[in-house]
C-alpha cells in the first residue's frame, strides 16, 4: 500500500510521446506539478503542445532533458518525486535495422536506467511502468498456449527474439528487468500497464507515433487495395493515460493489467472509419487472403513467418482485473476510432480527401 503525495511533483518519462501527454494532461488538469523529461527540448514540435497544457492548468511543468541511454540522466528530473511513471520506450514494429541497438538495448537499459535512479532516490514510493500486452504474447498464434483460450496477467511472452517480433521482445525484457528491480528491494511498488493497441486523438501533432502514423495510412490510400484479416486488442490513449494516473495514485492497486477495450480486425477498423466518414477516403473495403499477404508480406516490412502465424487468428484479451483494480470504464472502439480520425483531419496531418 502506498499513498502518494499529490502536492509532489510526479515523473513522466518519454513525455514529449503519444501517451505521456495525455498522462501530463490529465496531472496537470488535477493541479499536480509534472516533471517531464524528454530527448530534445528545444524541438517545438515535440513540446509546443506540452508547455500550452501547462498555461491552461493549474498544475506546474518542468522539463528536463534524459535520454534513456544516458546512465543518471533521471536522477535529477526525480528529485523529490513520489510517484514515477516510465513510459519511454523505442516504438515501431517494422523498418528495424538493427532490433539490439534500435528497440532491445534502450528498452532494457532504459528500464534499468530509471529504476536505478529510483533506487538512489529515497523520496520514490511507486513505479508505474507503461509494458505492453506485446510482453504477454508475441504472436496471435500464441493464444493455443493459454489454458481458456484468452489472454490473462498470467501469460508471458516466450515466443519473440531478436529476431522475431523484436519490439514485444524488447517490452517482454524490459518488463522482466523491472520486477526483478522491483523485488529486490521494499521501498517502492511497481505496477505495470499493458495496453493493447492504443488508438484515440492525439495531443501533438506528430506523425511518427506508431498508432497516428497507422490512422493516417487508414486515410491516405496505403491500404485501399485490402487488408490482411489481422486481430488486435484496442484501447483508447485516453483509457491507457487513465491507467497510469489511477494505478499511480490507488494505495491498494498492484501488479501487471492488461488494458484492452476489446478486439478487432484492421476492416473492422476501417467500417467504423467509413460509417462515420463516408466514401471521401481511401478506406480498405475487403480483406486480402492470407496466401496473398503471405507473399507480400516482406515488402512491407513483414516476415513470412509473421504472416503464418498471426492472420487470421483471431485472439482475445481478459481486462476484468483492470477494471476491478483501477476502476476503469472502457471508450467504446468505434468512439476511439471515430475521435481518432476526426483529429487527424481537424490537424490537417491529411491532406484533402481522395475520391474513390
Ligand atoms: P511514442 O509517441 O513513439 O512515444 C515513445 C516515447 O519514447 C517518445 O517520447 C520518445 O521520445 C521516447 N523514447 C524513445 N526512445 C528513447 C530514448 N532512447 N531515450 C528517451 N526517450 C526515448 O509512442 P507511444 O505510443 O506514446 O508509446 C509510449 C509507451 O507505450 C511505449 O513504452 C510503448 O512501448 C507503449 N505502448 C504503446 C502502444 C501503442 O499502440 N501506441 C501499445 C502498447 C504499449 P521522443 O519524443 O524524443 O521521440
């Protein structure tokens, strides 16, 4: 149990990302002081939108500059922090030259990184760190390991490498390290977040997020040939910021929670994007065979074997723990998906509609 302080300011890691700053938000809005760090301060792009929230809050922003490589470059933005939420982490699934040194590496050692400054920080009482649904399962394939046929808190992803699925590889080590950290000492308590795909409206207007860089591909003619029959478990970031902010501040909250609204297929996401959206968009209509996309699969970014064991399996995620430890109610996915697109459009990331 603990009870954190909510007139100390609270550590947001990676804050500049998709996540953190609705996390920021969300502290700053209940007048809880933020300390963000981020790689470049100095890039308007990464931080215009955070300094903004903080005029129009009455919680207080401090940045400071940490890079998850730089041993010690946390100890500073913790000072006199309770609470810590560790979201930093490299993002991207496909295009990986080197899976060590672009996604295993900084996982890892940031990790420990941060949870070695808060082991030389006495002020630290709890660490929420943002995992992934990816450190319970590597491939859709790996739901005939479960014993009902669902994925749990319980499950572990043994079938990724540095070779295959090297980001949930990367968030399966990270996770590992920071409970073996976490137990071996008695001052501070982590609890891991573990989002399935995270969608929603985004605060900045970046595009190389993951998630905002996938919803303009929705709308821009990538996919208007089909999609492969591809299931994921969706979230809303507004959902997953929530997470962290409840996990951070429950006293009785504890352990690993998958936070997954429901599951989906890449055309169920597109029906919802041609309901709201009509036929202005390029929006994928069907779906591509699983032999097709097998083929394909390498001059996209995939691996056959990627192909083989993840289309067309359709899997399936157990959020009841998060709800009845955070007390979270779950957006709907067409909701998510509808606001999603909707900012997109509204920030201009799309350029003018493509008629069909
Ligand atoms: P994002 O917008 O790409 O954010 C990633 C953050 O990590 C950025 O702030 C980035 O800094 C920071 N980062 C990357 N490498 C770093 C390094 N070497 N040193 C310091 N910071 C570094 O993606 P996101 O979706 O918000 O991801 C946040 C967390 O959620 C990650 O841990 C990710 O694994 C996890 N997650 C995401 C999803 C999803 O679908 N989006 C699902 C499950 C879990 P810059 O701003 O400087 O680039």
């Amino acid at each position: 149990m603990r009870d954190i302080d909510k007139s100390k300011p609270v550590l947001v890691t990676g804050g500049s990302g998709y996540v953190a700053s609705w996390i920021i938000k969300m502290l700053l809005e209940k007048g809880i002081d933020v300390n963000a760090t981020v790689r470049d301060a100095s890039d308007s792009k990464k931080v215009d939108h955070l300094t903004a929230l903080a005029k129009a809050s009455t919680g207080k922003l401090n940045l400071f500059k940490s890079d998850l490589l730089d041993r010690g470059s946390f100890d500073e933005p913790m000072r006199g922090c309770e609470l810590v939420i560790h979201t930093a982490s490299p993002f991207f699934i496909t295009g990986i030259k080197n899976p060590q040194e672009e996604l295993i590496r900084p996982a890892r050692e940031g990790t420990r990184n941060v949870l070695e400054s808060a082991r030389r920080n006495p002020t630290v009482q709890r660490i929420v760190l943002t995992s992934s649904v990816a450190a319970m399962y590597g491939d859709n394939a790996d739901i005939a390991l479960t014993s009902d046929g669902i994925f749990t808190e319980k499950e572990w992803n043994i079938s990724s490498s540095a070779e295959h699925q090297p980001y949930s590889y990367s968030k399966t080590i990270a996770e590992k390290e920071a409970w073996t950290i976490a137990n071996e000492q008695e001052r501070w308590d982590l609890l891991t977040i573990n989002p399935g795909w995270i969608l929603g409206p985004s605060l900045s207007k970046r595009k190389d997020s993951m998630s905002i860089g996938a919803m303009i591909r929705f709308g821009d003619g990538t996919y208007k040939m089909g999609v492969p029959e591809l299931w994921n478990g969706i979230v809303d970031v507004r959902d997953v910021a929530v997470a962290h902010i409840k996990a951070g501040f429950t006293p009785e909250a504890g352990g690993r929670h998958i936070v997954v609204t429901g599951e989906a297929t890449l055309l169920d996401l597109a029906n919802i994007l041609r309901k709201h959206f009509g036929d202005d968009y390029p929006f994928p209509r069907k779906q591509v065979p699983k032999f097709l996309f097998w083929l394909i699969a390498p001059m996209h970014g995939f691996t056959r074997k990627y192909a083989s064991r993840n289309v067309g399996i359709p899997i399936k995620f157990d959020n009841s723990y998060s709800k009845k430890d955070l007390k979270i109610s779950y957006i709907s996915v067409e909701q998510t998906v509808r606001e999603h697109f909707q900012q997109i459009l509204d920030d201009g990331l799309l350029k003018s509609p493509i008629r069909m």
